[in-house]
C-alpha cells in the first residue's frame, strides 16, 4: 500500500490497527458529497478471532482469503478478538469496514461530473485498501494469538456479539464466522480434561450454559467455523501430525449446533478444521 496507491490510502483510511483503535473506511458517498445516493449494505459478517488458537500456514491463508473473498460492493464486515475476561484478552472490536456500492446509470445522469470523479475514485481504490486492512489485521492476530492463556470464553463472547452487535445490523444477509478451536474453558464449563479433550455431552453441558443464562439472540445468522478441534503449539509446524478423535469432533459440533440453534441462529458449517467451500457463496 505505498507509491501509487498512497494518496489514495490517506484519503480511504479512517483510524488505524494499533491496540485499542478499530480501523475502518471512509463513506465513498460522504467524500464526494453524494449521501443521497447511500445504499445501506445487503450482506454483513461479524468474525470471531480467538487469540487462544494458534493456526498453521495453510490455515492463516485459509482465514485470510476467506475474509478478502468476503469484500464485495454492499457488504461489510466486523472483526473481533477475544479469548478470556483477563489482562485486556476481553472481546475487543479490531475492524468495521463496508463497501460502498456503484451509482447506477440513470441516477448518474442527474450528478455533476466532478462529484461523480470523487466518488469513482473512491470506489477503484475502496476494495484494495479494504483488503490491505484485513491483511493487516489478520496477521497482527496471528502475532498475538497463543496457547498460554489459562481460558478460553467463547461462549461469552458470541453471547456479547448477540446482546451488542447483532441488534445494530440491518442488513438482509447476516453472517458470522468464528476463528477457534472451539473448546471452551471458562468457569462455566471445560471442554478439557487430563491435558486432553473429553467427550463432550451436548445436552449436559447446554443445561449449565442455560444455568447461566449464556444463550443470546443471533438474529437469525447463518454461522461458519474455522479451526474445530485444531491442535498446535507451534504456529511453523501443520497440525497433521495430531488429530481429534470423529467422537470428540461429533460431540463439539453437536454442542454449538444446538447452542446456535437455541441462539437463534444456524450453524452452516463446521470446518473440521478448515471450510470446503467460500462463505461468500452461501
């Protein structure tokens, strides 16, 4: 993102990657004052990082390429990381950006000219600083992501995105994508046993999540994993030297199926560890 692209980043970003700011864009239609024209977004995805799973290259490129496939005209996308209620590892917002959509020809008709080169502008330029900002932020998360953490609240943290972000989308097609291995190990339960994973009894341990009171209202939303049941301490090594056994990955999924389901959502797919097909496509 530098030379030829530079004066356009400078106009397109908005805030910045460092700890504590959320990055986003710039409005194409505010910039060339052009707001009567705004298309509210169609497609909205909110995305999970759990900094307590570390992934190995051929999962990053997944993750990655998955979220830049994402970036299309009306869409927006909401990234998050999380792990645990400890040492600043709380669910904290890292990216809110959206692309703004074409003017279509008729209307275009009526807009002066250099309104319509402002806007235009913007437009070629949004999706590639919009994909640098992803990139960015992925692999900062990637940086900080490591095993050490002694919890891992995942429950509580897609029960906050219910309860904070999904009642501010509107948009026709809602999406989120959890990046985690999925085990959770709060003080409401642990998937963990002996340094290993037990066997997870999906209506047991959905009866102490409704003890608590941790289901939540999703909206509606259509839910992506990537990264059930991944082992690695070592983010340069695969995990194929190490595997979860089917029973424990049946066990897992049925539990956040159910949970999901009981959150007024969907589970779309559970990738085992990676997805099979594009998110974007469904």
């Amino acid at each position: 993102m530098k030379s030829f692209f530079g004066r356009a980043i400078c106009i397109l970003l908005m805030g910045s990657t460092s700890a504590g700011a959320v990055s986003t864009l710039k409005d194409c239609y505010s910039e060339s004052k052009l707001s009567d024209y705004v298309s509210k977004p169609e497609k909205s995805t909110v995305v999970l990082l759990d900094e307590t799973t570390i992934f190995d290259d051929v999962q990053r490129h997944q993750i990655t390429d998955q979220l830049i496939a994402l970036m299309q005209p009306r869409t927006e996308i909401k990234l998050f990381s999380f792990s645990a209620y400890i040492g600043g590892r709380y669910t904290l917002p890292l990216l809110d950006i959206g692309l703004s959509a074409p003017i279509d020809s008729q209307a275009r008709d009526t807009i002066r000219k250099p309104a319509l080169a402002v806007f235009d502008s913007c437009l070629r330029t949004q999706k590639y600083v919009a994909e640098g900002l992803i990139r960015r932020t992925l692999a900062d998360y990637f940086k900080r992501s490591t095993n050490n953490i002694a919890r891992s609240d995942i429950v509580a943290a897609v029960r906050d995105v219910g309860a904070s972000v999904m009642p501010q989308i509107d948009a026709r097609v809602k999406r989120i994508l959890l990046v985690s291995d999925m085990l959770e190990n709060s003080d409401i339960t642990s998937f963990y046993l002996k340094g290993g994973v037990r066997r997870i009894d999906a209506t047991k341990e959905l009866a102490l999540v409704e003890e608590r009171g941790m289901f939540t209202d999703l909206r509606g939303a259509g839910v992506f994993v990537i990264g059930a049941g991944v082992i690695n301490t070592d983010p340069n090594r695969p995990n194929s030297d190490r595997h979860r056994g089917q029973d424990t990955l049946q066990g897992l999924r049925d539990f956040w199926s159910r949970y999901l389901e009981k959150s007024n959502a969907r589970l779309v797919e559970f990738g085992q560890p990676l997805l099979l097909r594009p998110i974007g496509d469904r």
